[in-house]
C-alpha cells in the first residue's frame, strides 16, 4: 500500500536553485530557537545512545588507559567532523547559490549533487539500520539472560549466549520475534510528532541505568581487587574505535541542531563543551566498569549486576527504551527509501518488509559490543569523519591555505584507514 504523504517539506522560494529536502530525524520543526541551556540538552540527546553500554567491555578489549584516551580522540574527530559540516553550510548559503541546507543529505547534494547525496543516504542507511539491529540484539539477549539463563552462563562471561528455549526456538530468537509483530505496528506510524517523546525518555533510562552501574561499579571495585591493564594489543585498539564512533551517534544531527540554536555564533563553543562532557561520562563509565569486574566484564555491563530486583528494573527499563527508540531510528531509513523510490509517499509495506530484514540480521549476529564495532567502523566513521573532512576539501579547495586543506586530507585518509581496519578485525571477532 503507498498513500500520499501529508509532511512532504515546503518548496523553497528561493528561484535560483532547490535542493530536495529530507526533514531531521530527531528534531522536529519549532517556531521558536533553543536558548543555550536547550541547545546543550539537543546535543547530548542526539549523542547519547546504547552504545555507552558496551565500553566497560571494550575498555577490557582495549586496555583502560588506550580506551579512555580514545574516547578523547574519537570525541575530538566528532567534533572536527560537526564543525566542518557547519562551516561547508555557512560558505554554501553565503551568496544564496542555494536554498536553506537543512540536512547531511542537502549537504552532500550541494557539494556533489546526486552523488554526494546517494553517499550519504547509504550511509544513513547503513548507521540506521545498524543502530537498530543492535537495539534488538540487546533486547533479545538481555531478556534471555534474565528469564532462561543457567547458571553456566551466568558465570561464564558470555551470558549473551544463555541456553534457554522456549517453544523450540532459543529464548533470545523468541523474544526477538516476539517484538516483530508490535515493532510493525509501531514503524507505521507515518509521522514523527508521535515518537519524539520517546526520545526524551530514552536519554532519561539510559542516564538513569549509567548512574545506577556506577554507583554498583564502586562499590564493587572498593570490595574485591581486580586484575586490569592498561594496554591492549592494535587489533583490539582498532576494535575499540568502531565501539567508540557508534557512541557518538549522533554527529549526522550537527545541522538540524545549529539551525535550532538562537546564539550560532556560539554554538561551536556549546558543541566543544557538550563533546567534552559526553567523553568524560563516557570514560569514567568505561573505566568504573572495567575496574569493578575485571576479567569478567560482560558485553553489555548491565549483565553483571546480578539478578536482583534493582537489576533486573534496570535491564527491563532499558529494554522498553530499545523498543520505542527503535521506531524513532528507523525513521530517516524510511525517509530516504520512500523518496529514492516512491517519490516522497509514505509506504507501509515497504517499512514493514524493513523491519522484517532487520530481524533476520538481529538473529544472526550472537554478540552486542561486536555489532557495535562493526557497524562503527563501517558506516558512522564514514559518516561522521570521511564525508565532512571531504565537502569541506571540496568547498574550500582554492581558498584554504595548504596546511590546512593537508588538515583535511589527513582526516580523509585517516578515516579510511580505520574505518577500513576496523570493519576487518570486527568482523574477524564476529565470524571467528
């Protein structure tokens, strides 16, 4: 079925040249700006995800000195990567060659014209899809842990792969089709004025369980002695980034967000402040993790919190988060799907076939933290550190000194590489 979509977006007045729009994913239209305070809150919503959840894990990967610091590094190349996609904006709509630029999509199509916007869809389409194929990993491992674990595998530091069946099929397949048919009617819903709160109460749960593990991880680490290091070997270094660039999800949001903020002279001093903060959270989280549990730091930490009542609030708290945020990230696969092949209109089956797909590969996949690396290295480090440096290589290609233009070179052949080395040794963690 395809019906007429109602939210198509307004054409531009602007006569000289239009740019085919796609609204923010997040972010809805709103007559009035964001103050400062607002603006920072926009931008640690946009960032914050589930991936926060697998860094302890992959402080035990890294080494907790090597992870902390690349938290740091990842959060500054986020940073670069945001700032580059505001100032290519600012250069493009100057002279009004351009209508208004709302989008990474409108970026790439003034840059690159259809090519550039066919990359960026892709990878929207990739980062997306992923997001939300490890959402479902979560929920159906998490739940299996808690109702169908043995006490084997409670204890065995691999609890993702809990033996339980119920009705023949494994308890983490159970729970995972058992979503399905719900997931269908909430992805839908053809618009987002429905699901944005959900945003809001997802960031609140996610902050909500970070303070709860934090509060278990010292108090864990003040009682037993741990063995940790602080170094780990490449692969793993190069495993750690893919982890460390899903969780800065939301570096494609930098142009809705500055559109959204009244003060825009200082919104990159907003940003700088808002990414300092986010890392910081970030590594002490990592780091109590991996110093309360050791050796014995499961893939998703919540798991080693037992199975007390507190607990189990938490797991099943952040469950529900999963599963209507998971609508909400799907939301721009289907915008850029509908307008590549069904001219804007809102199509059911279409969003429902998706779905379908994103369970299948959810399935397949046994481990959550690995997923993570995977779909990070693939995909948000192209988005959030290959393409900015590149629109902003091209825009200011015959302005920029040398030294700064080799700047943005650097980040170009940098992000390959550990996009490229990052995708190899995930994938090795997952298939072997």
């Amino acid at each position: 079925m395809v019906f007429d979509s109602k939210n198509e977006p307004n054409s531009s007045s602007n006569p000289i040249r239009s740019i085919p729009r796609e609204d923010s994913p997040l972010l809805g239209n709103s007559d009035s700006l964001s103050s400062t305070p607002k603006t920072f809150a926009n931008i640690f919503i946009a960032i914050v995800g589930a991936g926060v959840l697998g860094l302890p894990y992959t402080f035990m990967r890294t080494g907790w000195f090597t992870g902390f610091v690349m938290i740091f590094a990842v959060a500054g190349l986020a940073y670069r990567g945001m700032m580059l996609l505001i100032v290519t904006r600012r250069k493009l709509e100057s002279p009004l060659t351009y209508s208004r630029i709302n989008s990474f999509g409108d970026l790439g199509f003034a840059v690159c014209g259809p090519i550039g916007r066919l990359a960026v869809d892709l990878m929207i389409l990739a980062s997306q899809a992923g997001f939300c194929i490890g959402y479902l990993i979560f929920i159906g491992n998490t739940l299996a842990h808690l109702f169908h674990s043995t006490p084997y595998d409670d204890y065995s530091g691999n609890y993702l792969n809990a033996t339980g069946y119920i009705w023949g099929l494994k308890a983490k397949t159970f729970y995972i089709w058992g979503c399905f048919p719900f997931q269908l009617g909430l992805n839908a819903i053809p618009t987002l004025t429905l699901l944005a709160p959900l945003s809001i109460f997802a960031d609140i749960v996610d902050i909500g369980a970070m303070t709860v593990v934090m509060v278990q991880d010292v108090t864990v680490w003040m009682k037993t002695a741990t063995n940790v290091h602080a170094f780990g070997s490449f692969p793993m270094f190069c495993y750690g980034l893919g982890v460390a660039l899903f969780s800065f999800e939301g570096v494609g949001m930098a142009l809705p967000l500055e559109s959204e903020a009244r003060d825009k002279k200082r919104f990159g001093v907003v940003l700088g402040w808002a990414m300092f903060s986010i890392a910081s959270m970030y590594g002490v989280f990592g780091v109590l993790g991996y110093f309360a549990f050791g050796e014995n730091t499961q893939d998703i930490v919540t798991a080693n919190m037992g199975k007390g009542v507190l607990s189990s609030i938490v797991q099943l708290g952040l469950c529900v988060n999963l599963f209507f945020t998971f609508p909400l990230m799907m939301h721009p696969v289907y915008e850029v799907m509908e307008r590549r092949y069904w001219e804007g209109r809102y199509c059911l089956w279409m969003r429902w076939v998706l779905v379908m797909v994103v369970s299948l590969v959810a399935l397949l996949v046994p481990n959550f933290t690995d997923f993570l690396s995977l779909v990070g290295s693939s995909t948000c480090c192209i988005l959030g550190v290959v393409l900015p440096a590149l629109f902003h290589y091209i825009v200011f290609k015959n302005e920029l000194k040398k030294e700064e233009l080799m700047r943005d070179l650097a980040m170009i052949v940098l992000g390959v590489i550990l996009g490229v080395l990052g995708t190899w040794f995930s994938l090795m963690e997952i298939l072997f």
